[in-house]
C-alpha cells in the first residue's frame, strides 16, 4: 500500500508499497499492539532530529537501526544479545511488529524501540553519527526495471545511511536475489563514507558470526537461492 497523500520530514514522502497488516493479525495480537505498542513506539519529531539515546530508560553505550525488521527474530536476538545497546527497528507491517513485541514481551527486553512506518522517514531525523550499525536484510527486491526506484536501499538513502553511522561503524545489507547485490553493491560503492570489508568470497557468501537467519533467508534457502551478505564500514 502506497500512501502518496502523506508527507514526512523534509521533502521525502512516506513510501510504503508492501502490506501494512495481513489477514492473520489475531485479536490476542491486537491486543498486544494496542497495549504495548505505545511504550514502545518511535514517534517521528515534527522538527529537528531525533536523538535515540532519548528513546531509552536507561543509558545505552551505542545503538543500531534495523529496517525492515520483518518477524523481528533477527532483531529481538541481537537485542537480547547485547544488552548494553538501543535496538532501533523499522517494520511498517502490523504483523511482523506483533511479532516482535510479543518476543520483547516474553525476553524481558528493555533495549528495543519500534517505528512502524517508512524507514525513510527515520534516517532523516537521525543526527549524524549516532549509529554504530544498520542492518537492511533481505529487502523486497522489486525485481521489475520499473519498480527499482522502489528499493530501500538507493542513492537517497545510503548517504544518510552513512551519515547517522559513527566512524568506524557498519552498513550491513543482505539479499538472495543477484541483480539486488550487484545494486546494492554498486549503491554502496558509490558513497564516498562507505568502504566494503569483503578481502575474499567467503566474506560476503558466508553471513557474519553474530547473523541469526531470518524468515526470507530460510524461504529463499528452501527455494534454492544462496544469500549474499555485503558489509560495508565507515571511514574514519
Ligand atoms: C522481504 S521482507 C524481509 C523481512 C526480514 N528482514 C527477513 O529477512 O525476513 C522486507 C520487509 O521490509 C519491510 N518494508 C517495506 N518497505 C519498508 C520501508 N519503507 N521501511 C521499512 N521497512 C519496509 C516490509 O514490510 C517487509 O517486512
């Protein structure tokens, strides 16, 4: 669903084209969403940035963003994981947010805020360098030549991508679909801030250690297709 009328900070407009809620979305997880949702919620500032550290109850020694987080299960384990870190994540779709605020609910996690919107809109309230990491894993790849302009991961939203990473931090894009790679590849190239860390294959065909596999990466492993992960740090 494509919601042309509504405007976000600055110039960009809110562009979701996927579903925002399935057939599936249970009264129990409704319910879930309608009680815990608020305390957990990312609401954009109208103005200005957003400091993420004011997201949080508690310090937070660093943080990082995941977009388009889907059933959360990549997310709610690096969050329960590293618990010293704010876990930003971006899920526009009610279902996969029901999802991870059922996990949040049932770890105990305090570390993990939710935006359920266009993640567009949240990169550019970002202050710059305030991200240790970001992590785009297997985003719809909109295979059709006239649907490319569609993709999250574009010329607009990886240089502030690599402006809200501190120096020293990491862009980590994942995808099972070639032609997305090679785009996302050259994407990433093409910023001046980013360098790509691969020094031989296995670097991007074996997913880094602390990767917890995620639906789309099991679906697309079913279906036979390799996934490829490309992991790109900021200069200093
Ligand atoms: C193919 S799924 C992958 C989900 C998950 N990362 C995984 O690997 O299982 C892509 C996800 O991106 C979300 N998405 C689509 N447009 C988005 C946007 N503008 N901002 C943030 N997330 C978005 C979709 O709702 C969907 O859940």
């Amino acid at each position: 669903m494509t919601d042309p009328d509504a405007t976000g900070p600055g110039p960009v407009r809110r562009q979701i084209w996927g579903r925002r809620q399935g057939p599936g979305l249970k009264p129990a997880r409704r319910q879930l969403l309608d009680e815990r949702l608020p305390a957990l919620r990312i609401t954009l500032p109208e103005q200005g940035r957003l400091d993420p550290a004011s997201l949080f109850s508690r310090p937070m020694q660093g943080f990082r963003l995941e977009i388009g987080f889907g059933g959360g299960e990549h997310l709610a384990a690096q969050a329960k994981a590293r618990p010293e870190l704010g876990f930003l994540g971006v899920e526009p779709f009610l279902d996969g947010v029901g999802k991870l605020v059922a996990e949040i609910e049932a770890a105990g996690l305090d570390n993990v805020r939710i935006l359920t919107d266009d993640a567009r809109l949240l990169l550019l309230v970002l202050p710059d360098r305030c991200l240790q990491r970001i992590d785009v894993l297997f985003p719809d790849p909109w295979p059709k030549l006239r649907h490319h302009k569609r993709r999250i991961v574009n010329r607009q939203t990886v240089p502030e991508m690599a402006r809200a990473l501190v120096p020293g931090g990491e862009l980590r894009l994942a995808t099972d679909i070639t032609d997305y790679a090679r785009w996302m590849l050259d994407t990433a190239l093409a910023e001046p801030r980013l360098a790509w860390m691969a020094e031989r294959a296995d670097d991007w065909r074996v997913a880094p250690a602390d990767h917890v596999p995620t639906r789309y990466q099991a679906k697309a492993e079913r279906e036979g297709r390799k996934s490829v992960f490309l992991r790109f740090v900021t200069r200093q």
